[in-house]
C-alpha cells in the first residue's frame, strides 16, 4: 500500500504500534488501492538499470575531474580517451603516433 494512502490516517504521537494500527485501518477500507509486487525479473531488471545509471555517472566524474588536466598539458586538440590509449600503448612498450610528441608525459 502506498504511504500516501495512509497519510490521512495517521494520529498524534505516532509510534509503531500506532503506526500498524493505521495501516490495518486504512487497508480495510473498501476504495484503498495497493501497489503491485513486483516479480523476480522486474527487481533484477530494475537493479541492472541503477547499476548502469551509476557507471555512467563515475564514468561522467571522471571525465571531468581528467578534463582540466588534460588542457593543462596542451591536450585540448586530441580527444583526451584516444590519448590515453596512446599512453597506455606507449607504456607497453608499442610505438605509436602521437598528436604532440612533446607532451611530457609521452
């Protein structure tokens, strides 16, 4: 049953049992509407999706918090995640082209 069903129920001084004796109350009446149960699948669904929601905002964090090094260092031309893959190839040991091959950190 939805909170603000019971709302209009509630008494003064609320504590649990007071708060157990308005849900019984406002379920027994004959218009209330319940909330369905939501199946199995819709919980995992909906749990895939907040997972997803919160990645991209790190992933969006992120990018933010490289951006104003990265104009620091003069990468402002090059997109700053190819250029990461350049660093990353370099470190490796693999030769690769650079935008600006006298970036410090190259």
């Amino acid at each position: 049953m939805s909170p603000l069903y019971v709302r209009p129920y509630v008494k003064v001084h609320k504590n649990d049992y007071r708060d157990a004796e308005t849900i019984a109350e406002a379920a027994t009446r004959p218009t209330m509407s319940f909330v369905a149960i939501k199946s199995e699948e819709q919980l995992d669904l909906q749990a895939l999706h907040r997972l997803r929601e919160r990645l991209v905002h790190n992933h969006h964090l992120i990018q933010e918090m490289r951006r104003p090094r990265s104009t620091s260092l003069g990468w402002g031309r090059c997109k700053i995640t190819s250029r990461l893959i350049h660093i990353k190839k370099r470190l490796q040991g693999k030769a690769v082209h650079t935008c600006r091959p006298e970036s410090p950190l190259l």
